[in-house]
C-alpha cells in the first residue's frame, strides 16, 4: 500500500509539472513511463519518511525525456511571456504619444481660439518688458495706490519676499510655501515673482500660473490682483475657468482652473 501510494504522489508530481506547461498528454495508464519503486529499491524496507524522500533509478531515461519535453515547453512559455512584456511596452509607448498628440493638439485649437498665450518672439517679450517696466514706474509713483501699497506691504509675506525668491533661485529652482490664511499666498506671490521678473528685465518672457481649485475663486482672486495693480481683469492679471475667460497676449499672471 505504501509503495501504491508513493508511485502515486510520483506520477502526480509529474503531471502537474506537464498540466502546467500545457502539454497534452494521453491517460496516465497509457503512458508506462513512470518507474515503480519495487524496480528502482528491490531492498528497499518501506516507512513513509523514506518512501517520500526515495529516488528512483529504474526508468529514469523515460522519466528524464518528460522532464525535459517539461523543460522545453516551459523555455517557450517564458519567451512568450518576454515577448509579451515587450509588446505591452511598445503599446504603453504608443499610448503615451497619442496623448502628447492629443495634448498638443487641444493646445493648438485653445491657442486658436485665444484661451492661451501664442509663442513670445524675442522682439515682442522687449515690447512687453517695456510696458511692464513703465507700468511698475506709474504704480509706485501713484498716489491713488498709495493705500493699497502699504496694505500689501503689512501683509506677513512681505517679510519673507527676498528669502522665496532665493529659494526659486537656487539650485532646484522650486519651493514650498506654507501660511495661514490671509497671508498673501495666493495674490502677493504671484506678483512678487512677476515684478522680481520685471526688475531683471525678464518679465516679456515670464508667464505665471496660479491653479485654484473652484472657478469662483479663480476669478474673483484675479479681479483682486488685478484691483491691486490698478487695472481691470484681463490685462497684466487675468483667469480661465469653464466658460469664462479673461486672458490677452499681454496677460502675465493667470489664476486658472477646471472646475
């Protein structure tokens, strides 16, 4: 009963390797290839440590062609598993320049339409640095903005102007900002970049984008610093929400969202 049993869990061993290389196999009784371990161990006393750890020697040229008719097929399976990998890839590679087209192209039909800001050539960012230097002139020399200058200056992140904009600087040229509420984050960093930018004489070519995520706040937090530089949304501040717009080629700051 022992032996029965051992030449059992042998034959089911190999069956299962076969299963799972997917080899179609006739009926174990028609296949007398499996080595019983009377022939392999004729002295061999049974005991069901032994029995299970028992190698057999009889038959096993048969048994070696199966394992590596095993062998063969499972070499297969792992190439078409590469060759799998590898065709996911491509199609993963494939996906992604779809999108970069399909990016592309949603940007050429906003720019089309006038909800983006087209290419600044070098003639134009002059211009335009022109036009914002004499308008940083005109509003620190305004009386009728006096007020709002020296709110501005009150607020807690005038103190730390010179300090975010060394970080932005530096070698990794991005910071993370923390403040509580009211302390200028969302309309006096935006303006502070942009007049650092306008003072180095870059401010033709800088483009600023403030993200929010509701379009009311979007808009109104436009109207505001817009209000703040003297001028009406859609000049130096501007804002894009859904369904509404406020930009122009002459727009440097634009507090946008999707919502």
């Amino acid at each position: 009963r022992l032996q029965q049993e051992a030449d059992d869990w042998f034959a089911q061993e190999l069956l299962d390797g076969l299963h799972a290389a997917e080899l179609a196999l006739p009926p174990l009784g028609s296949v007398p290839l499996l080595p019983r371990l009377a022939d392999a161990a004729p002295d061999f006393e049974a005991s069901d440590t032994e029995l299970l750890s028992a190698q057999p020697g009889a038959g096993r040229e048969d048994t070696g062609a199966l394992e590596s008719a095993v062998g063969a097929q499972l070499v297969k399976m792992a190439e078409a598993v590469e060759m799998g990998e590898a065709g996911l890839a491509l199609a993963e590679l494939q996906l992604q320049e779809a999108a970069r087209a399909r990016q592309a192209a949603r940007a050429r039909r906003a720019a089309a339409k006038g909800l983006w800001w087209s290419h600044t050539d070098a003639a134009a960012a002059a211009r335009a640095q022109l036009g914002l230097a004499a308008a940083a002139a005109a509003y620190a020399g305004s009386a009728k903005l006096a007020a709002m200058r020296r709110l501005r200056q009150s607020l807690p992140i005038a103190n730390s102007a010179s300090e975010l904009l060394a970080a932005l600087g530096g070698h990794f040229g991005a910071a993370v900002l923390s403040g509580e509420t009211g302390c200028g984050k969302s309309t006096q960093v935006p303006q502070l970049l942009l007049d650092d930018a306008v003072a180095r004489g870059e401010g033709g070519r800088t483009r600023i984008i403030v993200t929010q995520p509701r379009r009311v706040a979007a808009s109104s937090l436009a109207t505001r610093v817009a209000a703040e530089r003297g001028e009406a949304a859609g000049q130096t501040v501007g804002y894009a929400v859904r369904g509404d717009r406020a930009l122009g080629q002459d727009t440097r700051i634009a507090f946008v969202t999707t919502g």
